[in-house]
C-alpha cells in the first residue's frame, strides 16, 4: 500500500524502479567485496566517493577518515544519514557474495554492505535535493572502532537529527542503544609455592574474588565477563591474573558508577598485590523518546509499508547522536542472520519497502527541521 502523500514525495524525489532496486543490490555485492576491517577503511571509502562525486554530489573527508556528501552546498544544522564503512572481518582474502535469489551471503553483506548501499540509493534518490542533508560512510563503528567516525561527524556538523543505516534489522525501528564501558583489569604480585607460600596473596584468588564483588554491586543492564587469564601451574601461588569486562546500559550516569565499583575494587586488594585497569573502549548511548516527530514519522511511514512498528535497542552509530542528545534513530534495511561470521546472510524481500520507507522519512525530514 502506498502512502498518499507518495506520489507528491516521488516526484520530488527520484522513485524506486526495479532498475534501482537492483542497483541498490549490485551496490551492496560490490561494497561487499572490497575489504574493510575497522581501520582500514580506506579502499572501500574510495570506491564509495567515486560513486557519489559520479551521481553528482561533492565529497568531502574529515580527519576521522570518513567521507561525507552533500549537494552543492555545505548544510548546516543537516538532518545527518549515516552508514557505517567497516566491518569486523580482519584478514579475509578475496570476499565472494554468493546470491540465490532474494537471499545474499557473504562475511558483512548486511553488516553494513547493505547499509552503505541504501546511503549510495538515496545519494540517487535526492540528487538535487535543496534539504539540510548530508550523507556520511563513517569509520570504525564496529567493537574495537568505538564509533570513532560517528562521533566526529556529530561533534564537526552538529546535526538537528541523525538516522544511521544498517543492513540488517528490518523487523523492528531502533529507537535507543545501550552505552558500553570496557576495561582489562590486571593484578599483580610476587606468587610462590602453594603450601610453603599459603599466606601470600594470589592474583587468581584476588581476581576471582573482585569480580564477584564488582558483579554483586554493579547495576548496569548487562554486564559481561568476556576473558580471564592468568596464573601458571596448579602448584603455585599465581602472580599475576587479568580480565577483560564489559558493562553495558542506556544511563551514563549507570556507566560511571561502575567505573567507580571498579576502581574500588582494585583499591581494596590483599596486601601483596598491586592492580590496574585499562579502558578498552567507551561509547555513549542513550534513546529517543517515542513521542518525538523523527520516531513518529518513521513509525508512521513504515505502518504505510507494512513495516514493524516495534521498537528495539541496538548499539549503532545513532549512539552517538543519542550521547549527544539529538534525536536520532537507527533503520535497518533487510532480514539478516549469522552477522559477524564469515556465513552472514541477508534476504532483500523487502528492500523495495525499506528503501522506500527511508526515502519517505529522508524527506520528511529534511523538509521538516
Ligand atoms: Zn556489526
């Protein structure tokens, strides 16, 4: 079903058409063939560029590596659509997409080929568009990235809105991210043997013993502990243990008070030892409120389409605008599974409505901020 206003919208905006439909799908299988580890972005940033200054857009870098494209003129106050560049597949040689009808395979086709494809179909959508719109293939979204990228582009364009792309995710709208706070924690001592040195503190006894109290008083929403390691041999007092944990929650203020559960902890060891921690990585989160018009009109839009009105949080680059506070979102763009394996798949059954639900709500938008 189309929505009424549609007609008005596409002859505006450039309508999808079977042959962009698959340009859109050709797009993703190409993206997703040029490797991108986070941090080595750069030779699918450029084939990206290519493709925008082609369409007619003018492209510009910032220092954070990513590439940003606008019409004619530098916006200000943008409605900011972002995709992120990078994925987390180090070292794989030759990337195939295999393709059987609407289901496409391959290590990041959804996360975020996918994504980076809906940025290149609205850039040929809205060529010519007089909005605020600026359209950004970002860096290092991915774990160890801590949305780098994202932040920059935020932080340098201010944005009034931000709606970032993801492949994958078409059965729900998201809405909010959790904020995330990584640290390696290492504790260190002299060891000895197991009974002649019995008194002396042991770093795996210590750890242990921390990390179930850093458990019992921490309140984040999740919290994980993702590795331990340490010790030598089962007759010694061990010298040393680390662990790398992870706290996961929506309030920044939630975030901070483990950071302090943890520094508590390590001020509080067993005589003997001596303990550090290592932030290994930090993104904001946050949400946007149901009621606002951004959340409104992509409800509204997708209910027209036939999209789920539900409503998830997942951590994407709209973190960063949420950590900001500006109203933000996060639309994805397929059904995909298996996402951060070699094995990822996405089925584009319903790439039609997506991307046309999202050129929708780009108009919208940039005609409403
Ligand atoms: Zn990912």
């Amino acid at each position: 079903m189309r929505n009424t206003r549609y007609v008005e919208i596409m002859n505006e905006i450039t309508p999808i058409t079977p042959t962009l439909l698959e340009g859109a799908i050709g797009d993703a299988i190409r993206v997703c063939e040029v490797a991108a580890p986070t941090g080595r972005e750069e030779r699918r940033a450029e084939l990206v560029i290519h493709k925008l200054r082609n369409i007619g857009w003018t492209v510009e870098r910032d220092g954070a590596g990513n590439v940003l494209a606008y019409w004619n003129q530098r916006p200000t106050k943008p409605l900011i659509v972002m995709a992120h560049l990078d994925t987390v597949h180090v070292g794989i040689k030759n990337i195939k997409v295999a393709r059987d009808e609407n289901v496409l395979q391959g290590p990041g086709i959804g996360d975020n080929s996918m994504g980076v494809a809906a940025l290149l179909y609205l850039a040929r959508a809205f060529r010519g568009h007089q909005g605020p719109l600026l359209l950004a293939a970002t860096v290092a979204e991915e774990s160890v990235g801590n949305l780098r990228g994202a932040l920059e582009a935020v932080e340098d364009w201010n944005p009034s809105e931000v709606i970032a792309l993801e492949g994958a995710g078409v059965e729900h709208l998201i809405t909010s991210g959790p904020g995330s706070i990584r640290y390696r924690i290492s504790l260190h001592g002299q060891g000895g043997h197991s009974w002649e040195d019995r008194s002396q503190a042991s770093a795996t006894h210590a750890l242990v013993e921390i990390l179930s109290q850093i458990g019992e008083e921490q309140s984040c929403e999740s919290w994980n502990i993702g590795k331990i390691s340490g010790g030598g041999i089962v007759s010694a007092r061990a010298a040393e243990a680390s662990a790398e944990i992870e706290f996961r929650d929506h309030s920044a203020e939630k975030l901070e008070n483990a950071k302090q559960i943890v520094d508590q902890a390590l001020q509080n060891l067993p005589k003997g030892l001596t303990g550090q921690k290592e932030m290994l990585g930090r993104r904001p989160g946050g949400r946007t409120s149901q009621d606002h018009p951004l959340v409104q009109s992509a409800l509204k839009i997708r209910e027209q389409y036939g999209l789920s009105q539900e409503c998830a949080a997942v951590s994407t680059d709209a973190n960063a605008g949420y950590g900001a506070g500006i109203p933000s979102l996060c639309v994805g763009l397929t059904h995909g599974e298996l996402l951060h394996t070699q094995q990822e798949w996405c089925d584009v059954s319903r790439l039609e409505d997506s991307l046309n639900s999202l050129a929708q709500l780009v108009w919208e938008r940039t005609s409403a901020i």
